[in-house]
C-alpha cells in the first residue's frame, strides 16, 4: 500500500493527500506533477491495451501477466481480470472477454 500511496494510485484518503501536496509543490514550483502523471499513465494504459498479453506466472491464488496485470485464478485455465475481464489462459496469450 505505501508504494501506492507515493504513486499516487491509492484511491482512499491518502491518495487525496498526495495529489494535494502535488498541487502545493506545482503552485509554489511552476511545475506541473499531476498533469505529467496523467500523461504518462495515458500511455501505458494505451500501451498495455495494444500489448499481446500472457501469464508469466501463478501463485495459489494469483496470476500475473507481462505487462503487469493481476488476475484471479479461477478453474481449469480461467483468470479474472481486476477490471472484470474473464480470461481464458491458452498458451502464448491470454483471451479475454468482458471489463475494461
């Protein structure tokens, strides 16, 4: 959770506290962090869409992609997406369905 809240990306208070400490340091610096961070985060989610995906590897419960997605293991070669997708893990991608 710390690493998240220092990105930026918690959604809870702390998250709130960051991008107001963001805004205090564009406003006394002339910089511009949050809008940056918004960029940036456009891209890799424009990146990551147009990235063949695939399972690089599995604990107990949990599965992970190549381009840093998390899924739930389900049965057989199924995953769930964090952003609701059902995912079929067949070998050398991942076929997804539904979310986003």
């Amino acid at each position: 959770m710390r690493t998240e809240v220092s990105r930026g990306g918690h959604p809870g208070k702390f998250g709130v506290a960051v991008k107001d400490a963001e805004y205090r340091v564009d406003a006394a610096c002339g910089t511009n962090m949050a809008g940056a961070r918004a960029a940036d985060a456009a891209r890799r989610r424009e990146a990551r869409a147009n990235t063949p995906r695939f399972i690089t590897n599995c604990n107990e419960s949990v599965c992970f992609d190549n381009v840093g997605g998390v899924y739930n293991k389900g049965a057989g070669n199924t995953v769930f997406g964090t952003s609701g997708e059902i995912c079929q893990n067949v070998p050398g991608s991942l076929q997804c369905s539904g979310g986003r």
